[in-house]
C-alpha cells in the first residue's frame, strides 16, 4: 500500500461518507493506494430551502469542485444525479463506477404498497420527477415537498406525519434501511433520474493521466456508457434534477436501449420515448451521445422542452 495516502472529498451525510468509503475501500484493493476520507459541507447540506427553490442542480457538488480546484483534496466522490450536465472547467470525471439498482423504492406506514395506499394519503418526497410520474399513476394522492437526510425523511413515516416517502432504492441499500422499502418501482411505473444509482469520480483534469491515473480502476464502462446517454437527454432538453425528466439506459449484448419521459408535473400529460441502437463496445460514447440527442430531439418535437419550461414557471412562480 502506498505511504501517503490521497485525500478523497465527500460530503459529511451517512449516505454520502458510505458510499465514498466504498468507493475508497475499491480503489485500494485494486490498485494498493491508500484514500482517506475528507468531510466538507456543501450549501445543500445546511440550507433549508427545497431543492426545487435552489435550481436543484450543483447544490450539493460545488463545495466539492471548489476543493478541487483549491488542490486541498485529491478527488470526490458525488452522486452522479446531482451532478449538473455541463463539465466543470479544469475538472473530468475520472471514473464512473458500476450502478447499483437505480429504481425508487416506496417505505409506507403499515407495510403498504403504492397501489394500495388510500385515497388522500401524504407522500413527501422533494422530486418534481417523481411528482409528475406518481401523480399520472395516482392522482388521488397527496404529494408533500420533503428534504432532509433519508433517516429524517423516514422518520416523518415514522411519525405518522407522512403515510409514505419515495427514495432511491440504492440509497437506501448504502444506509441500511431497505428494510423500510414497501414497494420498488419498476421502470415501466416509474423512470429514474438520469444517473440515478451511479457515483461519480471526479479530479483535476490534469491529474487524471497522472498521478491519479489509478482512478479508472473503478470504472465501469457499461455504466458509463448508460448514463451518457441518460445525460444527455437532460443537457439537450437544458433540464436539471429539478426538472420532471426521468431517463433510463441499459446497455447488453451490444445494444444500448434508452427510455426517457417528460411529465407535466401534476401528471396529465407526458412525451414518452424509447429507442435501441447498436453498439460495437460499451467504450464507444459518441453512439451513447448520439442516441440521446436524437431520443430528445424527438420529444422536443412532440412538446417535451414545452413540459420542461411550465414545469420551471411553476416552480419560479409557486
């Protein structure tokens, strides 16, 4: 193992410090260096407005990019859903790693699944996207804006404030608490952000063939190539995670299906999408790339980007 060990950037969150200390934990039995954990607070961490009000995208990765450019951490370690479309100057994302399951995932009061929750009941969760898709399902439910850590969120459960919240199924795997789950989403219900379930390796552009050049051990190219092209739905439609866009790609065999929707955000209408190409190798991202611009191409045409700007004048002008 190497004497001095790299300096890996994450946010102070029990999700966040997991799921870097995993990612540390890889890179180490793979490649002998050493990776130590450094805690910084993001402005999404100590803010209490809803994510929505702060545009959503960047909140909880600028702290993290601003160390980076400092040189006071090596790299970071991010959400890839919270990470905004357009690459940060001087930064690269160095790895992507394998995804875990990126469905969401119901945790009910009494056990309850979706379909069997009564009308009226108070679901939180702090996702436009996962309103809009819920509310074309469910309409009789009541959709309550929510943020917070995934222990405070159930714990409003818990309570008996709320009768069920909506995470991420792989969320909730990295803090222990699928046990809570009642119910999972598969994606014909319900499509995920895009990203959802991956993690993010960022560093300095310039170290990334460098020093840091053992970061793409835990790359993985699959994954990659999926949220690419997950990714580049958002960039095309100049939408964000507050946005009502859910995208989900699954590369296998050589092909590269993509799936994407744009909902209104009470549920009423949508633009659905799916198209499936081939690919000579999961490395090959230009046909990723290509496959979102014309998957988004084709939902501006039938009104998507429409949805997208509605969606934001909503949220600008409660």
């Amino acid at each position: 193992m190497t004497a001095t060990a790299a300096k890996l950037g994450t946010r102070r969150s029990t999700m966040a410090t997991n799921q870097s200390q995993k990612v540390a934990d890889t890179i180490t039995e793979r490649t002998g260096h050493a990776i130590e954990l450094e805690l910084i607070t993001s402005f999404g961490d100590v803010t209490k407005a809803h994510l929505t009000q702060l545009g959503g995208t960047g909140v909880f990765v600028n702290a993290l990019r601003d160390e980076l450019v400092a040189d006071t951490i090596d790299f970071a370690v991010h959400s890839l859903k919270d990470l905004p479309t357009t690459p940060a100057d001087g930064l690269v994302l160095a790895a992507i790693t394998e995804r875990d399951d990126p469905r969401d995932a119901l945790c009910a009061r009494d056990g309850l699944k979706f379909m069997d929750l009564p009308a009226g009941s108070k679901i939180g969760t702090g996702s436009p996207r996962r309103v809009a898709q819920l509310a074309a399902l469910r309409p009789d439910l009541v959709y309550v804006p929510i943020r917070g850590n995934a222990e405070t969120r159930l714990g409003k459960v818990a309570s008996g404030e709320l009768d069920a919240v909506i995470l991420a199924y792989a969320g909730l795997g990295r803090v222990g608490r699928r046990e809570d789950v009642t119910d999972v989403f598969e994606p014909e219900q319900m499509l995920p952000a895009p990203g959802q379930g991956a993690l993010a390796v960022e560093c300095r552009t310039e170290r990334a063939d460098g020093d840091l050049a053992y970061l793409s051990s835990v790359d993985h190219a699959p994954t990659r190539a999926e949220v690419v092209a997950e990714r580049t739905i958002l960039a095309e439609l100049e939408a964000g995670c507050a946005a009502p866009v859910g995208a989900f790609a699954e590369y296998e065999e050589g092909r590269l299906r993509l799936r994407a929707a744009v909902v209104a955000t009470d549920g009423s209408t949508s633009v659905r999408r799916e198209r499936t190409v081939e690919m000579a190798s999961p490395e090959d991202l230009e046909t990723a790339i290509g496959l979102g611009r014309e998957l988004a191409r084709q939902m501006i045409a039938e009104g998507a980007d429409r949805i997208v700007a509605e969606a934001f004048a909503e949220r600008d002008n409660p």
